[in-house]
C-alpha cells in the first residue's frame, strides 16, 4: 500500500494548519512562519490508571517569594515585587525610558539584597550605560554589565555568578543558538525568549526582558513570546508629557489592575504617588462647562476634569469635537440631553475635552460629560466641589458605575463635599454628601429650567 502521511505545516504566529506550504500566510498574513507540524503521539492511559496527574487541593499552597525592586511604582504593578523564576517583559516606544527604568530597578536591588545584578546590554556601549548610571545615581558596587548581542556569552556569567536580578536589554537586540541569523527575526527573538526562560528556571532568577514594540504598539517578534513569558508589562506615555505609565496587561503572579506612575526628570524616573494630582487644576472657582469625575484605571481611582465649550454655530451642521471622550459616546449623550432634558444643542458647536490628555473610556463619565455639556450650553457653573459619577442609557436613566466604593473614598480624600450618583447605587458612606438621581432630566433639572 502506498505510504499515505501527509505532512502538514503549521504558521507559528497563529497556528493556522495547512497541507501546501505558502511564503505567506493565509490567516494572519505574516510571511515565513510556516513549520513542519510535528504530530504528537497520543498513549491513553488504561481507565482508572492516572499516573501522571495530582488532585489539585492536595497540592502545598506556597505563595511565590517576591524580590522587591524598592522601586514602589514598579513593585504594585508587578504584583509586590519580582518572583524568583520568573520572566517578564516590558515593552515600550523608543526614547520611553524602558532602559532607565530597569537600570534604577537593577541598581536597586543590587544596593538592597547586596548580592550581584547583571543587565545586559545589546543596544548600547559601556560608555553610553555608564552615564545614564551616572544621571540616575546608581552606585552599587554589585551591578555588573554584559555589553554584546551574544546571549550565551552573556549568560555564561550566570553559572559562576550567584546572581539575585538579570535584565536583558533587549530581547530584539540578542542573538542565540548556531544559525544565529539577524538578530530581532521572529525566529532568533522566539529562541532568545526561549534560553532567557530556560534559564531563569533552572537557575531560579527573576529575569525581565526589554522588548521594542511596532508601529501599531503590539512587541515585535512573534505573538507566542506574550505567551510565553509570565508578566508583560507596557510602559507607555505621551510624547509632550514628562509623565509614564506602566501597566501590567498579563500576570501570572498578579493583578493586571495596579497603575504605576513616574515622572522622567533629570535624575531618572521619579515616582508619583498622588496621581489624582496629574489631570486636575485644582480650582475652586466654578467655570461654566467643567464637571469633575473620579475615573478608575485598573484599580487607581484618578480625579478627571471634563472640560465643554459652547459656542454658536456658524455652519449649517453644528461641530461636535472631542478630545479624551470617544467622539460618537459625545454624539450620543448631546442627542440625550437635548431630547431628555430638553436643553437645545442644535445652535451650538460643542467641544469636549478631558483636562491633562487623559482618555476616559468607562462609562462612569457619561454623567459628568452630560452636566458639563449642559452647563456650557446654559453658560451656568456647575457647583465647585462635586463630583458627578454615573453611566446614561438613550432613556435618560443614570446608571450605577463599578467601584463606587473607593471613587467616594477618593472623592472625600480630595476634598468634594458632594457626590451625585444613580438612585441604584447601594453604597453607604459618610465622608461626602451623596445626591441620588433617577434620571439625567432630574440630576440637571437646576440647569434645564435656568435661561442660557
Ligand atoms: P531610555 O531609558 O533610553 O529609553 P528606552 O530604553 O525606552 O528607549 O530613555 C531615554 C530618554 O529619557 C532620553 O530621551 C533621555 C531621557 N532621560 C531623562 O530625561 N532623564 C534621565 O535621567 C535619563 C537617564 C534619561
Ligand atoms: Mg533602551
């Protein structure tokens, strides 16, 4: 009989399975990913013989020992600190200051755990590291560097070296194994990954990897290597702000809720701890079309300012613009407003923007968005020190928010003495007067019945 195999291939980007190998791929369109599918063989066990299975509650419960960096900031959003074993990567524009901050981490932790450090460089030149070392004032005598792309050079020193923290700078910049290749092709990054974790296992070392991202913000390289590593972490600000956020977006040992927030200054990456601070003009003065709100990022309640301008029209259509709020969410809540609570938009251009370039997409700011486009249409001040949380149906109806608890905490911490809120919410607490509203209609009716 004739041999009937067929062999398959297999895109390593997305897994897409096919019998006729093509330079590019049909399902995600990447070029040069298809492999020889290697067929697993499949040996079932005998019924009532498990012999490589354990039962989960009987297994030793062992919270993982965490390293911390010192860097607070760092060590909230990596869930208290590095683990031993574990590998993360935090990816990040050029220029962010990836390399800053794993330079202070590695400083850091070199001064406090007194045992050595290595960071590994493939980008930059001795000299260049020991500048920004310099800038950012790390002077430990146990942080060591590797400058060079030869990843098994480098992680020679780890079998001699006893080390407690390695960073790799970066994963795109390495190369490893004999048909070493460019380095940064989605081949060599997916081995590099692969020895880096390797040998953060085996020798038992928190490693965190630096990865460049594409245009599109995504880690270069191919999709497995966010799989394959335990934490990804995204560093990320904007261009004309000092100020840099990092996020966790998978953690095998954490929340993925926590926000850490620097400020990149002359000496390196400070960390902010009131972060509220950053979008509020703390003004007591009223302005006609401002409303404040408490927006959640992850878990950090944050003080936003949403800012409305109303001027009439001199075009057919009127402008509707916005910065911050999603452009076609502003639509909809001026089409409720002007249905609803019966405040004419259609003579007016109307703006919106949330102060300090911040970008609210929970719906808890649906509420404040509406008092502000209302007190901008009436040219009335909205009362200073409220805050205005709900989420607005097409009906008008004001909607409870998530974690109201810890936005009236934040709230009270600030300074507002009242809270407005959907009738739903079924939150007791005594730091803030809570105003209670049904409805749009009913939460703007002191500004709805007022001439503009
Ligand atoms: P860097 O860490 O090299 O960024 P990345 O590794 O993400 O590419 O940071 C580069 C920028 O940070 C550079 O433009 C200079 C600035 N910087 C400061 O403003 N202050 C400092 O103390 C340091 C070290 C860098
Ligand atoms: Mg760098």
């Amino acid at each position: 009989m004739a041999n009937t195999k067929i062999t398959r291939y297999i895109c390593s980007e997305c897994g897409y399975t096919t019998t006729t190998k093509t330079g590019k791929c049909p399902s995600c369109g990447s070029w040069g990913t298809f492999e020889i599918l290697q067929e697993a063989k499949s040996e079932l066990p005998s019924q009532n013989q498990l012999p490589n299975v354990k039962i989960i509650s009987a297994l030793e419960v062992k919270p993982p020992q965490r390293i911390a960096t010192g860097i607070d900031e760092f060590d909230r959003v990596l869930g208290g600190g590095l683990v031993p074993g574990g590998v993360v990567l935090i990816g990040g524009q050029p220029g962010i200051g990836k390399s800053t901050l794993l330079l202070q981490a590695a400083g850091s932790v070199a001064e406090k755990s007194g045992s050595p450090v290595l960071y590994i460089s493939g980008e930059e030149s001795d000299a260049q590291i020991a500048l920004r070392a310099s800038r950012i004032n790390t002077a430990s005598e146990k942080l060591y560097l590797y400058s060079g792309t030869n990843l098994e050079d480098a992680l020679r020193n780890v079998e001699g070296g006893k080390f407690s923290f390695i960073v790799l700078d970066s994963v795109q910049a390495m190369t490893t194994g004999n048909d070493a290749g460019w380095p940064g092709t989605m081949t060599q990054v997916r081995a590099v990954a692969q020895r880096v974790i390797d040998c953060a296992r085996e020798h038992n070392i928190p490693i965190v990897m630096i990865g460049h991202i594409t245009k599109d913000g995504k880690i270069a390289g191919p999709m497995i290597l966010e799989h394959m590593v335990d934490t990804v972490l995204n560093f990320s600000g904007e261009g004309y702000s000092s100020y840099r956020m990092l996020r966790a977006v998978k953690n095998r040992y954490g929340s993925t809720d926590e926000l850490g927030v620097f400020e990149m200054g002359e000496e390196g990456l400070m960390p902010v701890s009131d972060k509220s601070g950053l979008y509020w003009n703390r003004d007591d003065s009223a302005v006609a079309g401002v409303a404040m709100t408490i927006a959640l990022e992850g878990n950090t309640p944050l003080a936003a300012e949403i800012q409305t301008l109303a001027v009439r029209t001199i075009f057919q259509y009127p402008r509707r613009t916005s910065r911050g709020i999603e452009l076609n969410r502003f639509q909809l809540l001026t089409a409720v407003i002007d249905r609803r609570c019966s405040i004419s938009t259609s003579n007016h251009d109307l703006y919106i923007n949330v102060a300090g370039g911040l970008s609210l997409q929970d719906p808890s700011a649906d509420l404040p968005s509406c008092a502000a486009i209302a007190s901008a249409l009436k040219n009335v001040p909205l009362e200073a020190g409220t805050c205005w949380l709900g989420e607005v149906g097409l009906a008008g109806e004001v909607r409870p928010v998530t974690r109201i608890d810890l936005r009236l905490k934040e709230a009270a911490r600030l300074g507002f003495h009242t809270a407005v809120v959907s009738s739903r919410e079924n939150v007791k607490f005594n730091g803030i007067k809570i105003v209670r509203v049904k409805n749009i209609n009913g939460a703007l009716s002191g500004l709805s019945s007022m001439k503009p």
